[in-house]
C-alpha cells in the first residue's frame, strides 16, 4: 500500500474511504492508497483539476437533478467520473463510491456489498436500500448529463 500526499481521482478510482479526519483509503482498480488528505479536500481538488470545484459540482446536480442532499457529482465531464456518497458530505465517515466502477451490489445482512470491475468487492455499512437509491441518483444524474452533450 503507497502512501500519498497528494491524489486526483481517475478513471481507476472506485472508492475514497476515510481513515481519520486527514486521512483517506483510496481505492483504485488495482491498487490501494493511503492518502494524507481528508476525502473531502480529495473530492475538490480533484474537481479543481479537472476545472471546476466541489461547490460548483454540488451546484450543478441539485440544479440538474433538483435534489438538495446526498448529492451525486459529476469530477470530470470526458470519462464521465461520477461519483456518489454513501450519506451526507458532512458527516466524517462519508465514503465516496464510483459509479462507473460498480459491476453490481448486494444486501449483505444488514449491510451492503459493492463489487468493481476488477473484481474487488467493498462491504458498506449502510443498507441495500440507501447504497440503492444513491446509485440510482447516480444513475439520473449520469443520464441527464450524456443527454444534454449528445444535444
């Protein structure tokens, strides 16, 4: 496991799990990363270096999707990362999740269970229901964005 001090999220991103308040576990297709960043100043900067902002993001999906919390956004317009938390933002334990990188999720008791493309799966303590609903608006999100390049 390599330890960072600084990480864009990217086309292999699949999750950025928080460890404490400044420090991130992000996993990527292959790999594994310690990152000395706390996940939301790894959400930003990211949407920072693809041209835009963490608010901003924020901004456009409640506006596209007219929805007020727990909020999918759109990192990077090209490769279409979109990427969802697992509850509010401002709570510590929000874990970022790639909609992209999903092959499929289960109910996992009272749990969920995320796996990716690469076969690498997640146990989520939260439920079916809410991993559910998060990926659907994901989903909306997803398709109103290729909605409106195509147009």
């Amino acid at each position: 496991m390599k330890n960072l001090d600084c990480y864009y999220i990217n086309r292999a991103t699949c999750a950025i799990i928080p460890i404490d308040k400044e420090v991130s576990e992000v996993h990527e297709l292959d790999e594994v990363y310690i990152v000395n960043k706390s996940v939301t100043d790894i959400v930003d900067e990211s949407c920072k270096f693809f041209g835009s902002s963490y608010k901003g993001r924020v901004d456009g999906s409640r506006k596209l999707l007219n929805m007020t919390y727990k909020l999918p956004i759109v990192i990077e317009e090209f490769y279409n990362l979109i990427f969802f938390p697992t509850c509010s933002p401002r709570f510590g334990h929000c874990i970022w999740i790639s909609l992209n990188n999903i092959t499929k999720y289960l109910k996992n008791g009272k749990n969920s269970l995320l796996v990716f493309k690469s076969d690498k799966e997640l146990d989520l303590s939260i439920s079916y229901y809410s991993l559910e609903n998060q990926i659907f608006r994901a989903t909306m999100l997803d398709s109103m964005v290729r909605k409106r390049r195509n147009n």
